[in-house]
C-alpha cells in the first residue's frame, strides 16, 4: 500500500518535471523564433530599402563617398536642415514614420530608425529621441531597448572604440561614424547631448545596462 501511494506520488511530481520542461522548451523556442522573425523582418527590409533609395537617387556608396567620389558630408554642411531626418519623402516601417536605416557589422545589428518615442515603438526598432538629424551636423541621440536576446541594442556592450557604425537617411546618403566612447551613466543624465561637435555629424546611441541600473551610451562620429 505504502509503495502504491509512494509510486503514485513520483509519477505526479514526474509528470509535472516533463511538463515545466517541455513547458520551458516551448517558451525558449517561441521567443527563438520570435526574435530571429523580429531581426529578419529588419534587416531584409534595411537592404530592400537601400537597395531602392540606390536605385533612385544613385547616391548610396561605400564609406563617405558618393558615386560620382564626392563627398556626402560636404553636400550635408550645406544642406542641413536641423530636424530628426531630412526633405526627402516620407518612408514607413510597420506604421512609424522611419528617417534612415542603421547597420553595425560588429554586432550584425542592421534595424531602420523610426521617429516618436513610445512603447510600441521602441518595441519595433531603435528610434530617434533627440538632436539635430539623421546625419546632419550636430549630436543625434537614438535610443533602444536592451532585451538581452540580442534584439535591437542588445549587443551593444560587444562594441569597442574604432567600431563602424553606417548610418543611411532616408535620401539615400549614407555616412560612416567611429565609436570614440563608451561609458555607463544615470538614466537621468543628458549632460553628453548638447556637445560640440565641431561641424561632424556625431550619434549617441542609448540603451539599459544588463540589470537595467544605468545605461550604457556609445558615442560615435563622421571622421574628415
């Protein structure tokens, strides 16, 4: 009798292990398959939208130069229109108004940059919170969650000073920044925002730490 009720109990508690387990396994592969859909979706449509805005404007080329060997950010100290993106026509990713596309080859990040700061939007891409414009001149803050799953600036504590970070608007241009800093700091601070940035074009790129404490702030330039 003591034996039957023993062996009953061990079948119970062997059920409920199996069932957390595939329980869990179900989980870990939703948000696998979840995220690799999330990343995807981005950068397939980061390289049709290149693609497109190469095909129109014949403006998009290696580094900072332009196909016929100009220099972009010339055209760009002449041209800077001081708001989140430029004149060029409206583009939308997923219902938000987008102003350029991003891509870090350290960290195989390849994401658009989308306009007006809010949870769905920072649920969608990285997006633009501050500053004087895509690749304009002056200091531009685009912020991102860090979900530790390697989604938007997840990898972000990966990047090293001299990595490249590409950065398209959505005319086509298409300017390279250097990381010359990375550091942790209150979630309050925006002491770094307002900074001279002797006529370059400069982002600031914002997400949490891994414990979500402080954040973790990569500032990046165009070099002459």
């Amino acid at each position: 009798m003591f034996e039957s009720k023993y062996s009953k109990v061990l079948t119970v508690i062997l059920v409920i292990v199996i069932v957390a387990i595939v329980g869990l396994l179900g989980f870990l592969a939703f948000d696998f398959i979840q995220n690799y859909i999330i990343s995807n979706d981005a950068s397939k449509f980061v390289e049709d939208f290149k693609g497109e805005v190469n095909a129109e404007d014949n403006t998009v080329a290696d580094g900072n130069t332009t196909d016929d060997g100009t220099n972009p950010f010339d055209q760009i100290q002449s041209e800077n229109t001081g708001n989140s993106g430029n004149t060029s026509e409206k583009r939308m990713y997923k219902g938000f108004e987008m102003v350029g596309t991003m891509e870090i080859p350290a960290t195989n990040f390849s994401y658009p940059i989308i306009t007006k700061v809010s949870p769905k939007s920072l649920e969608t891409a990285v997006v633009f919170q501050w500053g004087a414009g895509i690749n304009q001149v002056g200091n531009s803050v685009i912020i991102g969650h860090n979900y530790r799953n390697g989604l938007f600036f997840s990898n972000n504590k990966k990047l090293n000073i001299g990595d490249k970070i590409y950065i398209t608007d959505n005319s086509g241009t298409e300017l390279t920044y250097t990381i010359y800093n990375k550091f942790e700091t209150t979630p309050e601070d925006t002491s770094f925002y307002q900074r001279d940035t002797q006529g370059r074009p400069e982002v600031t790129l914002s997400t949490c730490t891994d414990d979500s404490s402080a954040r973790l702030i990569i500032l990046a330039r165009v070099e002459d």
